[in-house]
C-alpha cells in the first residue's frame, strides 16, 4: 500500500470506505451529523454544533477541544497547541472527567490510541464509535451490530 500524503483527502476517503464494505454499507457518512454522548455520564458532548472534548497532549498540558462533529471536516479549536498529527495523550469527558480512550485497542493505520463514546444520528438510538485520537488519521470503527442497525435505519423499524 502506498503511503497517501495528508493532503489529498479524497485518497482517504476511497482507500478507507472502499476496503471495507462495511463502512461502505454503513449511513454514517462524510456529511452526517453526529451527536456525541458520553459512555460514562450519559451527558451530551454537542455544544453550538461542535463535540467538546477535554484533552491533554504530549506535553501533559490540558485543555478543551472543540471539534466538527462529521467524519470529514477537520476543523478544530483547541485552548492549548496541538500539532495536526500529534497523538493525543488522553481524552476526557468535559463533564464527568472520565477519560474516553478504550484501553484495550490501538487504530490498526497508525497505531495510535482510540478514542470511543457514543453517537447518535437525527433521531436514532445510540451507538457505541471507536475512532483515532490522531486528527489526520479519522480512522474509526464501529461494531458490525451497530453498523447494521443504522443500514437498517430507512427501510424499516425506524
Ligand atoms: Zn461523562
Ligand atoms: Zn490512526
């Protein structure tokens, strides 16, 4: 596999949504809204249309990080500096304090740890979404159960 340079998005987007047919089938796509809930607390984490996280970096500093909650839009706000590929340290729940990283999976591009919390689309029920504290790298996954039950989504039950 060739490395793909970071800015040629499209590269991304065909290389991932087209290795797996998973994604592929999946409605969560680039221009889908999430609502991002806290597995811990239950709180919401959407503050005027974007998902706040606290986070701390590689240096140990923290700091709130507010971020566009699509999958494609790496636009992001943060109280302290954070380099574009930097591998966060932690992430925490801004209400709770509980940190976010699911301990026992690293992202299978880069590595990195993963960061994982629940996600809701329009009206659905809520759905548990493992992705990479890497902001470059946007690689996620989700259960195949979940991803089912969102496919599902607009043929019937909802
Ligand atoms: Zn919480
Ligand atoms: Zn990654």
């Amino acid at each position: 596999m060739t490395d793909k340079r970071p800015d040629q998005p499209a590269s991304w987007e065909n290389e991932v949504w087209d290795s797996d047919p998973l994604m592929k089938r999946s409605h969560i796509n680039k221009d889908t809204y999430l609502t991002c809930w806290c597995p811990h607390c239950g709180e919401g984490l959407n503050e005027d249309d974007k998902a706040v996280f606290r986070i701390v970096n590689k240096a140990g500093e923290v700091g709130i990080s507010r971020v566009s909650p699509y999958l494609n839009v790496l636009d992001r706000e943060s109280t302290i500096h954070v380099e574009d590929d930097e591998e966060l340290a932690d992430v925490h729940c801004p209400h709770c304090d509980a940190s976010l990283i699911e301990p026992d999976m690293v992202c299978k591009k880069d590595n990195c740890k993963m960061l994982k919390f629940h996600i809701s689309v329009s009206n659905s029920i809520k759905l548990l979404i493992t992705l990479c504290v890497r902001r470059t790298c946007r690689w996620y996954t989700m259960s195949e159960e979940d991803n089912e039950r969102l496919i599902l989504r607009d043929s019937h039950e909802w």
